[in-house]
C-alpha cells in the first residue's frame, strides 16, 4: 500500500468535499440541532413542564432508576435531577453523527461520482481497489469523527454554562465520553464500509442513502431505551462498543474490497 498514493487521494477528496457544500451544511445543520435540542429541553424545557413531570410515575420510575445509579443525584432538588436525566438521554443522539454523516460522504463519493462520470478515471489510476476505498473512508472519516468531538464539547461546555459543575458532572459522565471518543469512529468507519457496499451496486446517491439509513436503527433503539429509563451507556458497554466495531469495520472493508468491481465500472463507464 503507497502512502504517497493515499496522500494524493486524501487531497482529491477533500478539495472535493469542500466543494459539495450540500453534504457539508447537512452535517453542520444537523449538529446544530443535536447540540442545541437537548440543552432547550433540559433547561428551560424542563422549567416549563417541571409540573407535570413531577406527577408522572413513569418519571418517578425512571429518576428512582438513575438515583439508584447515581448516588449524588439524591441531594438535588427534583428540578436538577429531570435535568441530569433528560441530558443523560440524549447522549446517544451524538452517535447519530458519525454514522449519517460518513454513510453520506460515502454515498455521494463513489455513487456521485458514478453519476458524474468522474470515478471512472479515477479507477483506471495505478491506486489499488485497497487503496482506494481506504482513502475514501479516512477522507469521509476523520470529518465527521472532529466534527462529532467538536459537537460533543460544545454540548458539554452549554452544561457547564446553564447548569453549573454539579449538574454537567452527573449528566456527562466518564461512560458518556468514553462513548462519543472511542465508538464515534468505530461508527463512521461502520457507516463507510457500508457506504461502499451499497455504492458498488447502487446508481442513484439517494437509493444508497436510503438503504443506509437502516444502520441508524440500532442506535435508535439505544435511544429509546434510554428514554425507557434502561440506562445502557456505561464503561464496559463504551470499551466494548468500540472492540465490536473495530472487527465489523474490518470485515466491512474487506467484504467492500471482494465486492468493488473495478472492471465492471469501467465498462460501463465505455
């Protein structure tokens, strides 16, 4: 494998990236929203409704839950703990962000360039079929994994700034970072490899991102079990997460290897 191969490669697609503004802002707009969503109904949110909150037994079970976990949670007033509890919730809404933000990357590098005719030439170069798709997967990868982290701080930082150390402590954990630094990559590299499957057989970028938005479900159900008070993140869960992932990753880009015809493309592309 050529280094100076890769670097070339990782130049192309990131001068391209910062020409398709569309996958670009899709991305930043849904940060924005990930970010911002959780610290709206933490705080002024859970200020409007603390009083149907507090007759709920379905949130009495759920605090009862998360008291039992969290020891220092009992000595704040029943306000803080709706406030611990929503935005511990929430954390796994960051892991949506790797995932749909690599898996669109992917699907618009190699379908977009199918459509555009500019990955033909780019198949008849001395890179490798190895070369090629890993170049793909570090350039998608390494945005969208910064772009989480960078996500993930200023939702810690809009804690600290609207509820004070105590409350940030307990909300955003050990466990939630280990989560967000060790399992983001794992999940664009995921959210690649599965691009690159579905991008060797599909014509159309919004086909293959349709069939790429089944990888977003078993994060949702991680969602809603934290919103069913299962409160799932945890160390073990992070560390294990991420050794997972890194197998799957690893047999997804050497399925993605066997499947990417080369010899096909360009004879369509004739």
């Amino acid at each position: 494998m050529s280094s100076r191969r890769l670097r070339a490669l990782l130049r192309k697609e990131w001068a391209e990236a910062r020409r398709n503004r569309g996958v670009t802002w899709s991305f930043l707009v849904m940060a924005l929203a990930i970010t911002a969503v959780p610290l709206l109904l933490a705080f002024p949110g859970i200020r409007l409704l603390a009083g149907d909150l507090a007759t709920d037994p379905q949130v009495a079970r759920m605090l009862a839950v998360l008291v039992d976990r969290l020891p220092g949670l009992a000595d704040l007033p029943r306000e803080a703990q709706l406030r611990v509890m929503m935005l511990r919730q929430c954390v796994p809404l960051f892991l949506l962000l790797p995932l749909i933000g690599a898996m669109t990357s992917a699907t618009y590098s190699i379908v977009g360039e199918r459509a555009s005719r500019s990955l033909e030439p780019l198949l008849a170069t001395p890179l490798t079929t190895g070369e090629m798709l890993l170049g793909k997967a570090v350039a998608a990868a390494v945005p969208a994994v910064l772009g989480t982290w960078l996500a993930f701080a200023v939702f810690f930082g809009g804690c600290l700034a609207l509820g004070g150390s105590r409350i940030t402590t307990l909300a955003v954990d050990d466990a939630s970072w280990l989560t967000v630094l060790l399992v983001t990559p794992g999940l664009a590299l995921f959210g690649l490899g599965a691009g690159v499957l579905v991008s060797a057989r599909a014509r159309d970028p919004r086909t293959a991102q349709q069939v790429g938005t089944l990888l977003v479900l078993p994060i949702m159900l991680l969602l809603v079990a934290q919103i069913a008070g299962v409160f799932l993140l945890g160390t073990t869960v992070a560390v294990g997460g991420a050794l997972v992932l890194l197998v799957l990753d690893a047999a997804l880009l050497g399925w993605g290897v066997r499947l990417f015809d080369r010899e096909r493309l360009l004879a369509e592309w004739r």
